[in-house]
C-alpha cells in the first residue's frame, strides 16, 4: 500500500465511526475513539520514536519473564509425569 492509501484508509475510518457514533453507546464511542488515534498514526507513519524505543526495550525482560515461566510450567509437566508412572 502506498503513502496515499493509508490515508485514505485513515479517512474511511474517521467516517465509519462517524456512522457508528450515532449507534454506540458513550463508552463504547469512547472506546472507538481511542482506537481511532493510533490507527491514524501508525497509517500515517507519525510514530514516536521514544515510544517505540521503550517498548524494544522492554522486549528483552519480556522475554526472559516468560522463558522462565515456560521453563518452569515444562519442570511442572514432567514431574507430573515422572509421579504419573510411579503409580
């Protein structure tokens, strides 16, 4: 998709929830709303750079939590296991 077409795809959002706004409820227009934002944003290419800096950092102890927890959940199952075949 090229530059254009994001935008236009960023409009026919601006649009539809425009339709739906008269339908919805206030929270879930609000709801809406909020998604509207980043939407644009990312169809727009206007990320922010610090933002998207944080969140790669913060892959690395994502990762290692739940290594560990995978790790810890597969120690589990094969001391089930191990018991399992003792009885």
């Amino acid at each position: 998709m090229s530059h254009d077409d994001y935008r236009v795809l960023a409009a026919r959002i601006r649009a539809e929830l425009q339709d739906i706004e008269r339908v919805v409820d206030r929270a879930e227009r609000a709801r809406l709303l909020m998604l509207q934002h980043p939407a644009e944003d990312i169809y727009a290419f206007h990320l922010d750079p610090q933002r998207v800096m944080q969140l790669v950092e913060q892959m690395r102890p994502l990762f290692e939590r739940v290594r560990l927890q995978l790790h810890q959940f597969a120690q589990m199952l094969e001391q089930w296991s191990q018991e399992a075949q003792r009885e």
